[in-house]
C-alpha cells in the first residue's frame, strides 16, 4: 500500500485535496474511507507511523514507545492525576485497543437526541449495523473464550443474579494472543490500521504518516487547509514542513488533542474544551486456587451489564505481567511472592460514566493539549461501588484473595470485607485509577451550548469539521469505539449530500 512519510521530506511540501482529514483514529479512518468512496481526493495526515501484524509481536515496551503517545503516560492534572493512555499510530487508539464493539444503550442516544439536540441519534441502525457487518462484530466464540470467562459468568449469572453477556468484538482470524492493547500480532483485530484505512487509500486517499499538523489555516471564518510539520520516526520535527489546501478540513485527532488543535488555530466558542468526560476506570486482580491463564483467551470476553443503568460497567481485563504488576499491591518480597502468582491472577476493569467533568486547553499556541480534571465525590462512591461488586463476582466465582486498588484496603481476603471496603472514607488520591475513553470536548447538537452542529460542522466556520470523540454530548457510559464509527459515517454522508 503506498504510504507518504513526512520523515523523509526535505523541504517544504505542499498538496492539494478536496478535504483534508487530521488523525487516523476511529473517527478520522471513518471519515477518509466514506469520502475515499464517493469519489473525493482525500489527504490524511498521521503523527504516527504505520504498523501492522508484520511489524509487531505483543511486545510491551515497543508498544509504548512507538504505538502510544508519550510511553502510554498521557494524563490529566487534577484530584487525582489518571493517565490516558492514547493511540498515536495509524488507526489512533483502535490500533492498542481491545477490540470491543458496543452501541450506545438506546436510553443514552435519546437524552443526547432530546437534551442536547443531536439530531438523528436515534436513528444510527443503518450506520451501526453498516460497521457490525464490515468490521465483523460478534461476541466472542467458544474457542476464543476460556475457563476463566465461563467460571465469572457462571458465578454472576447464576449464584449473584445479575445480567451479563459475551463481549462482541470487531474479529476475523483472532489466535487470542492476548495483546490487543499492544498491536494485535496476527491482525486478526479488524482495527483500522487494517480495515477502513487500506480501504480509503485503495479508493485513492493519500496517507502521509509521521505528519503532525500545527495549525488549521483559516480565511476570516473559512477553514481552507492545514500546515503540518514532518515528524522523525521517534516524533521529532525535522524542520520540513507540508501544506495541505482543501475545502473541508475535519479534525479527528481525539477528544484532547482535537480541541487544543482548534484552539491553537483561533476558533473560538466557549464550550471548546470544555466537558471532558473520561471514563475513569479501576483493574479489579483476583487470585484464584488454580491456574487462570488468562493469556490463552480474549482480554476482554465476558461483561457484567447488570449495573449500566447506574452507570457503572464492568468487563474482563486481562493484562500481561509486565502491565499487571502495577496493580499488585505490595513492596519488596512481598510483591514478588503475589507476582508468582500470576497464573491463577484474573482481572476485571469497572468504568464509570462520570458525572465529573474537564477541560482541556492548548499550552498556548501549541497543539499540545493541558487537560484538567477532578474526581467527584460522587464519583468515588460510584467507583467503590464498582470496585465492590467486581469484588463480589470474584469471591461468587471461588477467589481467594481480591486486589481491589484502594489504598485503604487493598487486599480483600473474603466477601465479609467488602461491606468494610464501601463504607471506607476514601479520598480521589487513594484510588488507583485510569481512563481510556476521553470524549466530550467539541460537542454535537443544538447551538449556543455546542461546539459542533449535529453533523459535526464547528458552528460559526465554513468547512470545518470535528469527527471523532469529541463530539459526544455526555459519557455514552460504554466502550465508545463503536458509537464513534457509527456517528461519523453518518455525518460524512451528510456532508457529501449536503455540504460543509
Ligand atoms: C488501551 C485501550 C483500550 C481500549 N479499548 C477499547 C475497546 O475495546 N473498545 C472501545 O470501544 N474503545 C476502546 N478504547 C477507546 C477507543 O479506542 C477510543 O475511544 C477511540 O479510538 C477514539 O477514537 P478517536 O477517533 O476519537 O481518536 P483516536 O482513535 O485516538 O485517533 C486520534 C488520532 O489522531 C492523531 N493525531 C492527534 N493529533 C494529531 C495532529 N496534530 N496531527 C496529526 N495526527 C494527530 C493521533 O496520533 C491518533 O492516531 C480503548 C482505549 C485504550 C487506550
């Protein structure tokens, strides 16, 4: 497939298309492929490089230094500081995700249609299920599923009562590595670093890779471009720089860097930036008697949907040992003596859909976003919860010992303890806590409190448009890929029939 790369430029570029797409992420390869097959001369640009399964083999530390952006240690500064980790490679974060694939329960798409007048959110069916067929979602088959799946859905379905369901996964030809989070060695994940992107440029988009763009170019309120500077492989600027000219410029580069980009540019509206939502989520560890070996199966296979409408989601999690040592309590030999364990270790994560709410800015005139956020007291209730009833699935399934993340009790050694780990004052500092689906800062819906109009078109500016996470008007309370695709595609089609 013929890539461009802004590492070998030297000296200044400049090409022209009829629209210009930032990011390659969930959002950015929708949009590229839908306006790739309609016929327009697409230009994507990608800080990233390019890598597939040829390229990758699981391994950790190549992940974080050449999938993530900042070695995985993105993060806010806030109560407490939570590292969000993001994708910055062709595909963005599909790239290093798991590969779940959920729609927005109905109940969150009609508030984001009747609060916040984004118009058509009800009406995603034919967009949804366009996606679910081309990425081949389905839950997750017996092979791929695992004892250690079977045993947690048995305990919570039957002993504790509650709802569940197999995790439907976006797969054709997964081995269950068990890395999808570091760059899925078999490309069996149907990420889009090998589904819509080789498909745009098969359509005649052209993908420049290790491209970061600086600034969006705008005449009075009309976007006509972008200016990028070339990147060395490790992200350095080479002092090259590319031009690219177009009518449309849609800015996909995610829910942090897509506001301070605009920013940095000069759109103004109050609301960029603002309503960050996260996600925050906790790794709930519970050591069992007998071997796990979570590395045969799926990462993520089974779900507990018994809590969403309290806003609380819980799904499997396995992590290597190398990732999961962080979440084992303890210093010294005592570490060591839990690590290994490892083999009978099973993880779950819990996210909340946050009530908590951020804001990102651009360190001036930078396109390096700043984000703020602080932990609600709600919210920490709402996550001790989540961590409790991860905690109780555990001990219903045969668990011996629980590592909930609290630093008040990290260690659960039956149920009885769980009612003790509740009622614990615990402050925002005291929990281990992460998030991995940043949404919420460049809204859709009715003007004057959004960003965007209901397609994604930045009030106020002609062709210019937002197409990613962004865009979301609240926590959509459930892994976000998926509501992204479907959202985006929509839009493109809406500015291909209609205009920008
Ligand atoms: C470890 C992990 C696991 C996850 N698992 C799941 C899951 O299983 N299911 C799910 O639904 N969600 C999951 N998510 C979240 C999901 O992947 C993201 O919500 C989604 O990819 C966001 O899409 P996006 O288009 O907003 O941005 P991204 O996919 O992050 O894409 C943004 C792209 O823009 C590029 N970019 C940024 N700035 C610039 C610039 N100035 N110039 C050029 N390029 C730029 C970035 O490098 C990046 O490639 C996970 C996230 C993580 C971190």
């Amino acid at each position: 497939m013929p890539v461009f790369d802004g590492s070998t430029l030297r000296r200044h570029h400049r090409i022209a298309g009829d629209a210009v797409v930032v990011g390659s992420g969930a959002g950015g390869a929708i949009a590229t492929a839908e306006l790739a097959a309609a016929g327009w001369n697409v230009v994507i640009l990608e800080e990233g490089g390019y890598f597939t399964g040829q390229h990758l083999s699981g391994s950790v530390s190549f992940a974080f230094t050449r999938l993530y952006r900042n070695g995985g240690l993105t993060g806010t500064i806030g109560r407490p500081p939570i590292i969000v980790p993001l994708g910055r490679c062709v595909g963005g974060t599909t790239t290093i995700n798991s590969g779940t694939c959920y729609r927005t329960p109905d109940f969150v798409l009609q508030r984001w249609e009747r609060d916040f007048g984004l118009e058509g959110a009800t009406a995603l069916e034919e967009d949804y299920s366009a996606i679910e067929r081309d990425l081949h979602i389905k839950p997750v088959p017996d092979h791929l599923y695992g004892p250690a799946n079977g045993r947690i859905q048995e305990a919570v379905e039957r002993i504790l009562g509650w709802r569940g369901s197999r995790i439907p996964r976006n797969e054709d030809g997964c081995i269950a590595t068990a890395r999808c989070a570091f760059g899925c060695p078999s490309d069996g994940k149907l990420a889009m670093n090998v589904t819509k992107i080789p498909e745009a440029v098969a359509r005649g988009a052209t993908l420049w890779v290790h491209a970061r763009v600086r600034r969006i170019l705008l005449d009075g309120h009309r976007a006509v471009g972008v200016v990028a500077d070339a990147l060395t492989p490790e992200g350095r600027p080479t002092g090259a720089q590319l031009d690219v000219v177009a009518g449309l410029v849609v800015v996909a580069a995610g829910a942090l860097h897509t506001p301070a980009l605009l920013q940095a540019s000069g759109v103004r509206n109050p609301w960029l930036g603002r309503n960050l939502h996260l996600h925050p989520a906790t790794r709930v560890v519970a050591l069992f008697p007998e071997p796990i070996r979570g590395w045969h199966e799926v990462p993520q296979a089974y779900n507990i949907d018994e809590f969403i409408p309290s806003g609380i989601f819980i799904q499997g999690q396995f992590v290597p040992p190398e990732v999961q040592a962080a979440a084992i309590p303890g210093f010294g030999r005592t570490h060591a003596e839990r690590m290994r364990a490892f083999e009978r270790m099973a993880s779950f994560g819990a996210l909340i859909s946050d009530e908590s709410s951020g804001r990102v800015w651009s360190a001036g005139t930078s396109v390096t976003p700043l984000a703020w956020y602080t932990l609600s007291k709600r919210d920490v209730r709402k996550l001790l919860f989540a961590i409790a009833r991860t905690a109780e699935a555990f001990f219903a399934a045969g668990a011996m010992e629980v590592y909930s993340g609290v630093a008040a009790l990290p260690v659960l050694r039956d149920r009885t303890e769980i009612a003790t780990l509740e009622s614990a004052r615990v402050r925002p500092s005291q929990l281990d806590v992460m998030a991995f689906h940043p949404m919420g800062t460049a809204r859709a819906g009715a003007a004057p409190l959004s960003v965007c109009d209901p397609w994604g078109r930045v009030y106020g500016y002609r062709g210019l448009a937002v197409a990613d996470a962004s865009l979301f008007p609240t926590s959509n309370r459930i892994n976000p890929q998926l509501t992204i695709m479907a959202l985006v595609r929509r839009n493109a089609r809406e500015w291909i029939a209609r205009g920008y």
